[in-house]
C-alpha cells in the first residue's frame, strides 16, 4: 500500500503518504486563502521526501469536510483527478474524524469543532478517537452550548470560542498524517470507507443575484 492523503476543508492544506504501517512524508501550511495554489506543491514535496514518484500511490484518501465550498473542493477535484489518472481508488473521511483520531484524549466523550466562519462552527461528538456519536453538523456556538457542555474540545472552532468550549486544545486543523493514518487503519480492518463526496451542510457564500439587470444589445 502507498496511500496519498490530502485535505483542504480547514485553513490547513495537509498532504501526506503512508505505506500501509506508517506515515513516510508530509506537509501542512495554514493559508485558507491558497489551497489552489499550495496543494500541488505540497504533493512534489511530500513525494520527493519519501523518495517516490506519484504512479507508485495505489490509493487516495481525501478530506471529505464538513468545510467551506471553494477550499473543499480543491482537494476533492485533486484526488479525484488523481484517481482517474493513476487508476487507482480514492477513499473519503470525514475531516472532524481525521480531527478526533489526532486528539490526546484518552477518554471521551469529547467533542471535534472547527471554523465554519459567519460565526458558525462544523461539530461533532466522538466517544472515542475511532468513534463518532453525531452526524457532523453546522451551529453557532452559543446554540449548542447545553449540547456540549462539560466536555473537552479540540480544533479552531473549539478554541475560538471559548465560552462555549472553555475546555478547548489543540490540534487545531487536521494533519493529513492522521487522516492517512485512519485510513489505513480502516482499510486494513476491511471497513469500506465512504466514496469522496464533499460535506457542505450549507449554500456557497458566493451566489447569482437574484434581481439582476439583462443587458441584451439592441
């Protein structure tokens, strides 16, 4: 196995690859207004860390989201792209799962939140680092605070909003070193992961307007 992992639903443009038993090379740089123009870079490099061209990668496993529209489908497009040319599989996670694996904690419940911007974080709660307890979902913070309350947090939307989640620590953005990491671990257990299907939970920020002038020659 060589599994090329990436992910732009968060601020963070993660790339990384692993053999089947560990993570050999990977990247991350936070820039949410780049993804286009990081992400390929970040691939040649993590490639030429471990020493390997991208025809040996026999599979793809891709953030899924929750995230916002443009940097999302950045990465989806990517593996997408890359699938069909190498011919190879490509896997969808969760990005909040990716998140919840990386987390120290030991013992859950405990809940994965990150930015969902306009004031609003993407959540969920896990029992476990391995095991999510609710659907991934879009709120602001103030109206799930009941929901949450008592229980640690981890990623940017937890530690931006500390009144909702003052028991909120790193990691902040989810490592593609992690996502790999349970993908493989999935795939070796046999579990059939999930075809790359982006998590928007929302409308794009960008849209036509509704009452727009036509301008027709005469």
């Amino acid at each position: 196995m060589l599994l090329l992992a990436l992910d732009t639903a968060t601020p963070a443009v993660t790339v990384a690859l692993h053999d089947g038993t560990d993570v050999i090379a990977s990247s991350s740089q936070v820039d949410a207004r780049r993804h286009g123009e990081l992400l390929l870079p970040a691939v040649d490099r993590v490639l030429a860390e471990a020493g390997l061209r991208l025809d040996a990668v026999t599979g793809i496993a891709v953030g899924v989201g929750p995230g916002p529209y443009t940097g999302l489908r950045v990465g989806l497009m990517t593996a997408d792209t890359f699938g069909l040319a190498l011919g190879v599989p490509v896997y969808g996670l969760c990005t909040l799962d990716a998140l919840a694996y990386a987390a120290d904690i030991e013992k859950g419940p405990f809940v994965v939140a990150t930015d969902a911007r306009r004031k609003e974080v993407y959540w969920a709660t896990y029992a476990d680092s391995r095991t999510r307890l609710t659907e991934p979902a879009v709120d602001r913070p103030a109206d799930i605070a009941e929901r949450v309350a008592g229980l640690p947090a981890v990623g940017a939307g937890a530690l931006l909003y500390p009144d909702t989640f003052p028991s909120a620590h790193e990691p902040e953005h989810v490592s593609a070193a992690a996502l790999a990491a349970l993908a493989a671990e999935r795939l070796a257990a046999g579990d059939e992961l999930p075809a790359p299907r982006p998590l928007y939970l929302r409308r794009p920020d960008a849209q036509v307007p509704k009452n727009y002038k036509v301008v027709t020659p005469k």
